[in-house]
C-alpha cells in the first residue's frame, strides 16, 4: 500500500496524560498537513510541514501540542496534558510538490479524552 | 476568515432518485477539491475542479465549480446505496512556501435507501 498511513487508528486515554501520534505520507511527497476534525464537522487545518520545515501552524494549535518531522520523511503529532476537548479525529495529508499537486489524507487517528 | 458552506447538511433518499450537493462561499478558491468520507476513515479525493465553469463527470456524479470559482455543486444520478456517505466540498488557497491551504465545508451526510 503506496498510501497515507497513520498509528495508531484508536487511542483512548485520561485526561492530564501525553498522547503522540505518528503518520507516513506517500514516499515522494515532501508536504505533509496535520488537521483535526470533530464530530459533524470538516477537518480543520492544524500545522504544514515542507520537508522538515514545519512553515504553518493554526492558532488551534495550542502550546500542549507539538509536531516534527524530523528527517523529512514521517511525522509526529504529540500533545501534552490532554483535555476532554481533544477528543477528535487527528487525519494526516501528504502532498507533492506541484502547485497542483492535491492533498491525499491518511485513515486518521481517533483520540478519546476519558 | 474563509468560510464554505454546504447544504443540505443531511440528506436521506431513495435508490434510484437523483440529487445536487452545494457548496457556496464569498472567498475566491484556486481550486475546489471534493472528498467522501466513510465513518472512521480519512477523506478519499474524488475530483478537483480548476477553472471556472468546469464541470467533471466521474461515472454517475457531476461536478461543477462556479463562474467566478466561489462555489460548486455535485450532482449524483440514479444514486445507490454505496453513495453513502459524508461529502466534503474543501477550497484551495495557494500561500507562501508552496502552502496550499484547504479550507473544508461542513460536509453533507448523505443516507440512500435500498
């Protein structure tokens, strides 16, 4: 499977403790997006990364919350003293480096905050 | 801030009845990317619309992105029960840096019965 990959798919835990959540874009992308999404809602733009460079971060994204890519290559999401209000699904997108080029989304990872 | 709005929000209808999906903003988009989305996974892209007064056929749907690239519609013909799912209209924007950001509606629940 050439595509998007994200772990883990499922991931319950209380609220205060650290969650990281990891995603693989397709090989040859070199732009890779982090969005959220809510239930009844459509993903909402989180931080972008070109290469290792993470160049955009939304103001959703509070200091609790942390992204690399370190090599370029997969990514990390990790957020610190998680709150009820996280809860969410966390979907990953990679994209080439054509200005046409268009996002494909990972299956996501859908966070509970107990 | 950049706003699309789709409707209906919900939508339940019979097998074998067609039906148009809109998605409106005041915002001009570089493109018009439409996705479906199963419960529990990520967006699957299903077209991207470019120019203004496009319109792209894929099998029984039919995309059509506005003169002036403000809105789209989708039409599904005949629909079936596999067109089940949560439709996201998503405009493009190209930033800085290569950054293309999406902008997604807030998504169409679409129930065909058999």
């Amino acid at each position: 499977d050439t595509g998007v990959s994200q772990d883990p798919r499922h991931k319950i835990t209380k609220r205060g403790q650290n969650v990281t959540f990891r995603c693989d874009p397709i090989s040859e992308h070199n732009r890779l997006y982090w969005y959220r999404q809510t239930l009844g809602q459509g993903p909402e733009f989180l931080t972008y990364f070109q290469n290792e460079a993470q160049l955009e971060k939304s103001r959703l994204l509070s200091d609790r919350f942390s992204a690399e890519r370190p090599k370029g290559s997969f990514s990390t999401l990790e957020i610190q003293r998680t709150e009820q209000g996280d809860s969410a699904m966390y979907l990953c997108a990679s994209r080439g480096g054509g200005s046409t080029d268009t996002q494909y989304f990972g299956p996501g990872t859908r966070l509970t905050v107990l | 801030t950049q706003l699309l709005e789709q409707s209906p929000q919900f939508l339940s209808i019979q097998e074998g009845e067609n039906l148009t999906v809109y998605c409106n903003s005041s915002s001009v988009f570089s493109s018009l990317q439409w996705y479906r989305q199963e419960p529990g996974e990520g967006p699957v892209l299903l077209v991207t619309v470019v120019t203004g007064g496009e319109v792209k056929k894929l099998k029984r749907l039919t995309f059509q992105f506005g003169d002036a690239r403000k809105d789209s519609s989708l039409h599904i013909t005949a629909a079936q029960p596999g067109d089940t799912g949560l439709y996201l209209c998503a405009g493009a924007t190209l930033v800085d840096f290569g950054n293309e950001k999406l902008t997604f509606g807030t998504g169409t629940r679409l129930t065909i019965i058999p």
